[in-house]
C-alpha cells in the first residue's frame, strides 16, 4: 500500500487521507498500530473517530444530567477521561505524556461545567449535545497526533471545527463545500506540504462564526471524504476492523470473501442491503471527484481491502449475495381499479416505515416493509380501498451482478440452487443491479450460504494479501 517511492514533494493528488473508526483506536494497543501505519504513509492526512464507544457514553452523559442524575454523568465523564489518561501514560514518553495529560483534564474540567449547566437548565438542546459529543474526536485526535509524533513521524494535530464548515443544523450540520475547501487549503495543506502530518477529529465541525456541529452519527466517514475532496486526494483510505466489503456475511459463510473492487453504486446498494461496513453515501464528495476510496482492516493492514470506485469496478456475473431479516409482505387487494389516487393513499399509510419493493398491478399493490410496520392498522384504515394482508417473518436475499436478471441461465442456476425453498417473490433490484429474492426468514441463512457456494465455491481460492512490494 506504500506510494511509489519519490511521493513526498507530488501536488496535489499525492495526498492520501487515511481515517481510523473508534474500534481502530480503541485502547493503547490498537493506538500504537494505528500510529505506526500513519507513520510508515508519505503524504498522510489522518481523520479519527473518539474512541470506540465513546460517543454514546457522552451522549447518555448529557442526558442523564437533563434528567437531574448529574452524579452518574460526572461519573461517566471521569470514565472516559481516565480512559484516555491510561492510554497516554502507557503510549506516550513521559515528555508528550505530562503536557497531554494537563491538557485532558482542563478539556474534561470544560465539560463537567457544561454538564452542570444542562443540569441547571434541565435541557440538553442539540447545540449544547453537538459541544459535548464533539470532544470525544477533539481528544482522540490529539491523543493519537502525540501517538504519531511518538513513532516517529512530525505530526500536526489540526482542529477539525476550524477545518470544516457547516451550517447550524446541529446534530446533523451539513457542510458548506467552498468554506471547507479553503479552509483545508489554508490549515491542512501548508503542514502536508512542509512533510508533517495533519491529524484531524472526524464527526466534528463548525458553523461560520465557530460554533460546534457534529455531521451526524457516523459522521467521521463523511470528514474524510470531505478532507480528501477539498485537498484533492489520491486516494482515502477507510480503517476498520474488517477486511473490508465481503461476498457474503461472514457469519452466515464462513467462506465469503474479500471484493477486490466495487461501484460506487453497488456499495451503496450491499449497504442498504445490510452490509454494514460502511455508508457509501457519505463518501460522495470524494467518488464525485474520482477519488478512488479503500475500506481496510487495521488489525490485518496486510489485506488488500475492497477498492470503491466511480465506475468500471471489474466485471463479474455475481458480486455478493445479501440478506435482510424482519421483513414483512403486505399484499392490497384493490376495491377498485388501481389509480394514482388510491395507490397514494395505501402510501401515505406506510409512511414513517421503510419500504423495500414494491410492485403494482390492477387491482394489488405488494410491498416489502420492515415488519415494525403495523399491519393491523393498515388493515383498519384502508378498509374502504383494499383488503390488506401481511405474512411476516420473511427475509430478502439479494444476489448482487451487473443485470442479472438478464442472465437467464444464471437465474436458472440460482432457483435450482435454492430447490426446496419457497421463494415468495422474486423481481430485479434497483438499477438491474441485483435479484431480490424472498423467502421466509428461517430459511434466509440457508438460502445464502447455497447460492454463495453457487458462485463462490470454496475450491475458487483468491489472494487477498498485498503483496510484500506493495501492489496497488
Ligand atoms: N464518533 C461518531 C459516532 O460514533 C462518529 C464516527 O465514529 O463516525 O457516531
Ligand atoms: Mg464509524
């Protein structure tokens, strides 16, 4: 994964954005591994997420001050800084460890008088939350620049508020493109160009005149992305703790397998899917730009890790195969001819719940919702326009490839694969990119497993290690 050698001085497009989620930092250990690959990286700019947990701790902090139980929220305040403070005397030289730790408990002092004053007010507003939460990535950053600066590296810890700017949508702020981009041009890119390396906290920004936001859970992805737009990346680089996007749930199939290379579009899809490895659609403002971006494992930086790309991943007839448990199919059998106007209205009374497929024909309209969805309900109120039925407990099981429903021999070979199994439904996913399969959710784990030993069968062996010279 190393850049081709002479990197350091390249405009532009050398830089490479590598962002580390909460389980990649988690205690002194995974630090210090985390340290030594930013070290080994010419041209790094590091994104970091609080320490994993970190982020529900203080938010139940703050809630539970709102609620009077100031005590337990101090408390856990005290938890998480003791949490950070054993971290820096076990990682850092005594010399780094001092400064730093004179530095946490002044930014815990800060938050424990917040705290007080939610307490005081009984409220915990989303400006004040957004303050809060945000100081989990504010001392994980700094605590891992002085990680880096500890393996060797000149690192800069760079704060992310005065880096990214958004609007006052607090809890969930969205970025102001060109106020961010020269802003990074104006902090980040003086230090890459000077040889050191920027540290920033993910998750957390700023309004214009300098008011805490957050980017919303699960934000950190979507800092780096827009890190990497605004300094013109060559590449960001997501570190988890998997190996990145797989063929198959690896606890349903042992046998899945890393993806080598993926669209944009069809990550975005695995995701809804139920692949949980990340949200593509956070890492838009880096694929815009062509911006190639690989998911890694940072307990096996050896694995090559899938590579998400705008277009033009490699062509295969299957990609990876899904499932969703907890579905529910509702079938309304129309009173009369289906129009515009009823189908509507059986809509609107499945707002608020997520639907899947959905497929209309004259006179019944089915669709796939999550079975929180209250059948019964549905039933009552739109008594006058349909009769409405729901069979719960079903799964959806998705076989990812570019048009497969167009591959007739493909889909043979799949329904032959499940023979035995009652397939409820089966109609082509969005964009042609998938068949969607249902079966009753007990059967979900087996329906998986065969089809991927359909098309990924065990005896298929595939390198997923980069190679000692460092292929990319
Ligand atoms: N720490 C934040 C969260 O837990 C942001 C992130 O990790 O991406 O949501
Ligand atoms: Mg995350």
């Amino acid at each position: 994964m190393s850049q081709p050698a002479g990197n350091k001085h390249v405009e532009g497009r050398g830089w490479v954005v590598l962002k580390f989620g909460g389980t990649s930092v988690e205690n002194a250990a995974a630090l210090r591994r985390v340290a030594g690959l930013v070290a080994q990286q010419e041209g790094a700019v590091v994104v970091v997420s609080a320490l994993a947990g970190v982020t529900d701790q203080l938010l139940a902090a703050g809630e539970d001050a709102a609620r009077g139980r100031l005590t337990a929220a101090q408390q856990s305040l005290l938890v998480i800084c003791d949490r950070h403070s054993v971290m820096a005397r076990e990682l850092l030289p005594e010399a780094s460890a001092g400064p730093f730790l004179t530095y946490l408990q002044k930014e815990f002092e800060g938050l424990a008088k917040l705290l007080h004053g939610v307490a005081a007010l009984g409220e915990f507003s989303p400006r004040t939350a957004d303050r809060l939460v945000g100081s989990g990535e504010v001392v994980s950053s700094r605590l891992l620049a002085e990680g880096v600066f500890a393996a060797g590296r000149n690192a800069a810890w760079v704060d992310a508020r005065q880096c990214l700017v958004t609007d006052d949508a607090f809890g969930q702020a969205k970025p102001l493109r060109e106020a961010t981009n020269s802003r990074l041009r104006e902090l980040v890119l003086p230090l890459l160009e000077s040889g050191r390396v920027p540290v920033l906290g993910g998750f957390i920004a700023a309004t214009a005149d300098g008011t805490p936001t957050t980017l919303g859970r699960g934000g950190s992805d979507f800092s780096a992305a827009l890190v990497a737009a605004g300094l013109g990346a060559s590449r960001l680089e997501i570190w988890t703790d998997v190996d990145g996007i797989m063929t198959a749930d690896p606890r349903l199939c042992p046998d899945a397998r890393l993806i080598p290379s993926i669209s944009f579009a069809e990550a975005a899809e695995l995701a809804q899917a139920g692949a949980k490895v990340l949200h593509p659609a956070t890492l838009l403002p880096a694929t815009e730009k062509n911006i190639p971006v690989y998911v890694r494992n940072s307990r096996r930086p050896r694995s090559r890790g899938t590579r998400i790309v705008a277009e033009g991943a490699e062509p295969v007839t299957v990609r990876a195969i899904t499932s969703k448990r907890g579905v529910v199919i509702v079938e309304a059998r129309l009173r009369r001819q289906a129009d515009a106007h009823t189908l509507g209205q059986i809509l609107k009374a499945c707002e608020g719940y997520t639907l899947d497929l959905c497929s209309v024909s004259q006179h019944s309209l089915v669709l796939l919702a999550d079975s929180k969805l209250a059948v019964r309900e549905l039933e009552r109120t739109l008594r006058d326009v349909a009769e409405v039925q729901g069979e719960n407990h079903k799964a959806i099981v998705r076989v990812f490839g570019d048009r497969i429903g167009r591959h007739t021999s493909v889909v043979a070979q799949i329904f032959h694969a499940l023979a035995g199994i009652e397939v409820r439904l089966a109609a082509p996913g969005e964009g042609e990119r998938n068949l969607t399969l249902v079966v009753d959710e007990d059967q979900a784990a087996e329906s998986v497993q065969r089809l991927h030993n359909l098309f990924f069968p065990s005896s298929d062996q595939q390198a997923n290690e980069v190679s000692p010279a460092g292929a990319q």
